[in-house]
C-alpha cells in the first residue's frame, strides 16, 4: 500500500497515475475535496481508497495502525498559494501537518517523500541546497523551509528513507483547479483561446519587458524523480528538482503562440504588490540530485508545452 497526500491535486493525481501504472501496488488518496470539481482528476483511477486529510490526520494520531502494511507516504498535500498571508493556516497546513505526518511514518517505518519548494529560495541568485541560498520573500516560502529544517535537524533511524523535493516550476496536465497557481502555460493557453492576447509584466528587478525567467518542469518529469526514490529506498536528502535551465515567459509566451498558431504578446504594468514577493529568476541547480544517482532526462520548454498541450481539454 502507498499513500498520497494532495493525490487529487495536479502533481498529486499525476502521481497517483504513475504509481498505479508502474509499482502495481494499491493507492490509498488523502486530499479535501472541499472544491469537488477537484474529483476529475481522480475519477478514471482505480485507488484503492479516499480519506478526508482532517480524518486521516486524526485517525494517524490516534491509532498508528492505520499505517501498518503502508510501504511509503508520497506527501504532496499542501496549501500551495504564494499570495496567502495569512501565517496561522498556513503553518498549520504545510508545517504542524507535515511534521505529525513525518513523526507517525518514523514510528511506523514508513518511508517518508515529501514535496518542498524553490519558494525556499527567494530572490537567492545561487540556488543549491545549501543554507545560505535559503531567504523565503513569502510565508508559504517560509513554511516549506521550516520543515526542510525540521526535516535537517530530527534524528533519523538508520536505514528510513526521508527524502525531499523542492519543485520549481510544474506544469502539466490537470493542474486547471489550481486557479491563479496554475502554471503560466495554462493561464497563456487560456488567454489565447479567449481573446488571441497573452498579458506578461514589463520590465522588473532588472529584466526587460517578459525577459523575467523560471526553471519550468513538466509534472511528468515529476513523477519520474518520485518513482526513482520509490525505487531506491537507500537514498535520503533534500533535493532540487528542476531542469537546470530556465526559460524567459516571452520564450514561453511564444512556445504557446507557436502551438496555436495565432496569438499576440502585450505587456502590462508590474503589479506593485508584487514587487517584494517575487522570484524574477530561478534556475535549480541539480546537482545533488545527479550526485546521488538520478540519470533520467528532462523534458526541454518546447517539448513539454507540445505535450501538455496537445492533450489539455480545459
């Protein structure tokens, strides 16, 4: 048995898919369909189970059989919104939920992978996973790296997997009930179909006008890196996990134009709410990754828009 916290989420539910597919194990779902459209992404997979994240926490505290014959805890739950300030929830989603996870995964030998964050980052120019690059510019940033250092300081036993990985910039199917934290390809798709326009910022924190740049990931390449610690339980740390390139959103705005073969750039005024908060350029460095074995190939800019896509009903 496998568990995935957020299974019916966007990197969630593809994981879910994956793990059906390759491990043949059952997948027990842990998520809050508080925004039932959300079932969509699970309802054309045969999981084993459904719990209610507030009832599955609950029955974790108070009874850790709920864990027996569990093999590994995919833990990609989580209140993902870069513009929610209100700490209290938030630490209490990402961080107090997390930790009572990864404490009752220990007490049972469960093996423990969990989703961070390049949020952790923040407006860092060097971004390997090392202490000093670390200075969050929001508190959802700041919530992911206090259980990174959670995760650094607690005494592990020998022999149980706790890996975790800092996403950078995922995109992909099922992802349309992210909102306004789905990735940019969604929301240019959207744009282009509606009105033939993509909106990207002017010039800020000293790029031109849509030159800002992100590390883009295709949640495929995701799940891969998932598997790959499934299948190599010796293997524990905090990992980047990117492309080790990053692409500027005029790049990308063009890559969506291309596909659809109509569509037209404009560029509108930075946000000034934005101005603090935002990462400009990320690029992870994933080299720690490559050190501890991972070989798998990432999906480039121009393929993973083609398949995204290609495939996308929304």
């Amino acid at each position: 048995m496998l568990i995935v916290t957020g299974g019916a989420g966007f990197i969630g539910s593809n994981l879910v898919r994956e793990l059906i597919d390759k491990t043949g194990e059952k997948v027990l779902v842990v998520d809050d369909l508080s925004n039932g459209k959300k079932y969509q992404n699970i309802s054309n997979l045969n999981i084993s189970d459904y719990l209610d994240y507030q009832e599955f926490i609950d029955s974790v505290d108070k009874n850790q059989s709920l864990l027996k014959g569990v093999k590994c805890i995919f833990h990609q739950g989580a209140c993902t919104d870069t513009t929610e300030w209100d700490g209290r929830y938030m630490m209490k989603t990402n961080f107090t939920f997390s930790k009572k996870l990864l404490h009752a995964s220990i007490e049972s030998n469960v093996r423990f992978i969990y989703a961070s964050s390049a949020a952790v980052y923040g407006s860092s120019k060097d971004f390997n996973e090392h202490e000093d690059n670390e200075d969050p510019l929001n508190v959802y940033g700041y919530s992911k790296l206090l259980f990174d250092q959670y995760v650094r300081n607690i005494k592990k036993s020998k022999g149980h997997q706790i890996a975790g990985l800092r996403y950078f910039n995922v995109y992909g199917p099922g992802e349309k009930f992210k909102k306004s934290m789905a990735s940019v390809i969604h929301h240019f798709n959207s744009q282009i179909k509606k009105n033939g326009v993509v909106n990207l910022f002017k010039g800020s924190h000293g790029y031109e006008d849509g030159e800002q740049r992100r590390d883009f990931i295709f949640v495929n390449d995701v799940c891969s890196v998932n598997l790959w610690l499934y299948k190599n339980s010796h293997i524990s740390g905090i990992f980047n996990l990117g492309t080790g390139t990053s692409s500027s959103f005029n790049q990308v705005a063009k890559e969506v134009i291309n596909w659809h073969k109509k569509g037209t750039i404009n560029y509108i005024d930075f946000p000034e709410d934005l101005i603090d908060t935002y990462q400009a350029h990320t690029k992870a460095n994933i080299d720690h990754l490559r050190k501890a074995g991972y070989e798998g190939k990432f999906t480039d800019i121009h393929d993973g828009i083609k398949q995204y896509l290609d495939q996308i009903v929304d």
